[in-house]
C-alpha cells in the first residue's frame, strides 16, 4: 500500500512538471537562497525540413576516386561544415554521411539558402599573422600578404622578414589634407605559416588553477622557420586568423625552438576547445561541391503538421472510445494513463530535444496504438482471474503478472527493430528512417511506464474498494 501511495505521488509530480514544460516555450529554475540559475533553457518543439520548409543539400566530394577519400576525413570534414552553418545562425541542422563521399543536409527554416550554400563550399584558411606590438581585438577582419602560389613546403612562408609586422601607404606629403591628400592604403599584415604546418593540437591544464591552455606541435619543415621567427619576435603578438578574421592573438613570450608550444589567453575549457577545433580544422581536409540543392516551401512543411496532428487526434480518439467501450472502468483508467503518456511524451521531445519530421510524427501516431497494447494484455487476464472467481485486488495483481512475459517480448523485439533502423539510417544518411526509430523508440519505453505503472497504480486506487461479482458490467465481462 505504502509502495503504491509513493507511486501515486511520483506519477502526479511528473504530471505537473509534463504540464510545465508542455505548456511553456522556455523554463527557468532558480535557487531561491542566492537566486543562482540552476535551469534556462528554450523548450519549444524543434521541427524538421518537411515540417518547416528550408533547404536540402547534396554535397559530394570533390575528387576523381570517391573510394580513396578517408571515412574519417570525411566525418570531419561534416562536423567542419555543421559548424560553419551554425556560425550563420542556422538551427535543428542535420548533416549525415551518404555512402562514401557524400553528405547529406539539411537546414530547416532557412530564408538565405545562398549564403547557406556558399558558406559550405568555402574552403577555410588558417594563418599565422605577424602583428608586431599593437595586436587587434578578436573579430576584427584583417588583409594578410598570402600568396598560395609562394607558400613553402608543410604551411611555411618563404622567408618572414624579421620586424616587419604590416605595410601601410606611405606618409602623406607635408600640407597635404583628407580632402587633397592620396587615399590610405588599406593595412597588410605578413603572415607567418598557415594551418598546414601544425601537426597536432590539444587542450591541457593551465598553471593557474582552473585555466586552460592550447598545446600544439609543428611538421618538421615548419620547426625551423617558426623557431628563427619566434626568437626574433619576443614579447610581440603572433595572431591567429581564420578566414582573415582575427580569432586570438597569444604574445610571444619565449622562442619555440623545438617545434612545440602552448596558446595562453585566458581561455574557459570550453573556448579552448573550440580554439583547438579551429586549429585542428581550419581548412576542409576534403574538398567537397555542391552536386544538388533544392528548397522546401513552408507553406508544404506547414500543410503536413497539420495533417500529420489531425491523424494522431483521430487515432488518439479511436483508440480513447474503443478501450472505454470494451474494458469499461478499467478502459477510462488506460484512457488517463494514455493521456499522461501523451503528457510525458511531449515533455521529453521538447527537453530531449527531438527534431520533429513528418517520419517521427508517423512513429508518434504508432506509438499511440502501442501504448494500449500493453494495457489490452493486462486487462484480459485481469478478465480471466475474475472469471476464476479471485478478488479484483488478486485478478489485478495476478493479471499484471502473468501478461508481464508478453508484454516484455513484444516490446523488447520492437526496440530491437527501432535500434537496427536507427544504425542503418545513420549510416546510409537516412535521416527519415532515424527520425521515426527515435520516436517510436520513445513511445514503447514511455507506454511501458504507463501501462506498468500508471495504469496498474490507478486501477487498484480506483478499484480496490469495488466488488466485481456486483458489477459484472463495470469490466466488461
């Protein structure tokens, strides 16, 4: 009795907080003692391309052989252009490996597909900069002196001339004005090496009790030249420049003779990650094109919600009036259990989050027949017990376990099916296969709960007081 009281409380708790979340497009907890923000977050539904509209891009790689480019390169090169996308402000991306040179994405919601397009297809260059003693704030987009065609071997520069950090336009002549005067030539900065010349990168522990700083080693060739660079530019700014965007500029504090060095600046563990990602990745390690690129209306994505929501409400519907009519008492109380799985559903795919396509709306709408199935074992042995002529405190506990072996299988055997589906739509960049394993997936753990828990709490709460032998009707017998 005390197990189920506890049940009860825990069921209307999670009911609450289901609610909460439901109703809310963001939620925040905050310690009432030093008003500390333990939880904010955004929680509104995250929606697909076909739910949305926006684009969908085909990318291959850029290479003769499609089956000598690296699987590993490749992922990287993925995670690389997710992360460039996001730089543009574009959310919920999906981006999969297709096959063996190919990638799959999609950006829902996006009204600019052309910089979207160009952004991916920019080939992103890492360089070192000399910046002398006056070093420009992070951001700041600056011209450099690169000439790929004079790059040397593994990154280098050919012969950084010592001291001499940027060109400018010469002095104006004496009483020459703004007006008068010859137009400033735009500031040219030398660069040093590019990304190429590092061999590898990593974040460690800082001297200083939870800082953290970027290590780095060099290719040999890139040794020597960053050796002699560094031991004529003490105490002066080497600044990090991606795209000819300035994103760190360290000073040198000691010559780096043996082709390694750290990046200090104050970093959190996570900017140095990002830092060391940058540096890793700067540049694509395999050049891709865009092959194919098309653009989903809204108005399409917004006609399929629509359906897809109308579908699950009248499958909801038929399933809540045929358990009522069928099991009676016990059909009402799996019709609650099934609400609050309704509840507790949208709960996680908001806090999960799950990105919503039209694929994982079908898995929801299965999911809703499903989660009655357990419920239907259940109550027909219930059924058979009172028949036997037990109590209905015996016939629901007796039900419950002699249906548990059935109900156990059917659903293991289903997750099973949801797990092979998910590993093939990963690898095979089936988007729509994974999107439906994942909330089908969802659906089977969460009817499980309800039927196992929900619905079996309720019916001793609702019924534990009821002679069954008086009220034959009441359960359908």
């Amino acid at each position: 009795m005390r197990s189920r009281n506890n049940w009860l409380i825990t069921i209307i708790v999670l009911v609450a907080f289901s609610l909460w979340v439901d109703l809310s497009n963001r939620i925040s907890i905050i310690n009432p003692l030093n008003e500390e923000v333990l939880l904010d977050r955004h929680t509104e539904i995250r929606r697909g391309l076909d739910t949305l509209g926006g684009l969908q891009t085909l990318l291959q790689a850029d290479v003769s052989n499609c089956a000598a480019v690296d699987s590993g390169a490749l992922d990287i090169t993925r995670q690389i252009l997710e992360n460039r996308a996001n730089a543009l402000g574009v959310s919920e991306i999906i981006m999969q490996i297709a096959g063996q040179c190919r990638i799959v994405a999609e950006f829902p919601g996006v009204s600019n597909p052309e910089e979207v397009v160009a952004a991916l297809q920019q080939t992103a260059l890492l360089e070192f900069v000399d910046m002398g003693t006056n070093p420009l704030p992070d951001g700041t987009e600056i011209i450099t002196d690169y000439d790929p065609a004079a790059a040397g071997p593994g990154g280098t520069v050919a012969s950084p001339t010592p001291g001499a950090a940027a060109t400018t336009s010469p002095t104006p002549p004496v009483g020459a004005t703004p007006e008068t005067g010859p137009t400033p030539m735009p500031q040219v900065f030398q660069t040093v090496m590019t990304g190429a010349a590092l061999d590898t990168v990593g974040v460690q522990a800082g001297s200083i009790s939870g800082s953290y700083q970027i290590a780095f080693t060099l290719k040999p060739e890139a040794a020597k030249v960053f050796a002699d660079y560094t031991a004529a530019h003490l105490n002066q700014y080497l600044a990090i420049v991606l795209d000819k965007k300035v994103i760190s500029a360290p000073v040198i504090k000691s010559a780096i003779t043996d082709g390694q060095g750290i990046i200090e600046g104050g970093f959190t563990n996570e900017s140095a990650n990002a830092l060391a990602v940058q540096l890793r990745y700067g540049s694509l390690p395999v050049p891709v094109k865009v092959v194919e690129s098309r653009t989903v209306g809204p108005t399409l994505g917004e006609e399929s919600i629509r359906k897809g929501l109308m579908a699950g409400l009248i499958g909801l519907a038929v399933v809540v009036v045929f358990m009522a009519l069928y099991y009676r008492i016990p059909g009402l109380v799996a019709d609650l259990a099934l609400v609050i799985y309704a509840l507790i559903t949208v709960m996680l795919y908001k806090l999960i989050p799950v990105t919503v396509t039209m694929p994982g709306l079908a898995g929801f709408i299965l999911s809703i027949g499903m989660a009655v199935d357990a419920n239907i074992l259940i109550f027909e042995r219930l059924k058979e017990e009172l028949r036997a002529g037990r109590s209905l405190q015996q016939a629901i506990d007796l039900g419950w376990r002699r249906a548990w072996p059935s109900i156990r299988d059917s659903n293991t055997s289903s997750l099973i099916t949801c797990a092979i589906l998910f590993i093939f739509g990963s690898t095979f960049g089936a988007s729509m296969v994974k999107g439906f394993s994942v909330t089908l997936s969802l659906g089977i753990l969460i009817s499980l709960f309800t039927a196992i828990i929900v619905t079996r709490t309720f019916l001793h709460l609702v019924l534990d007081r009821v002679r069954s032998a008086e009220h034959p009707g009441w359960f359908g017998l």
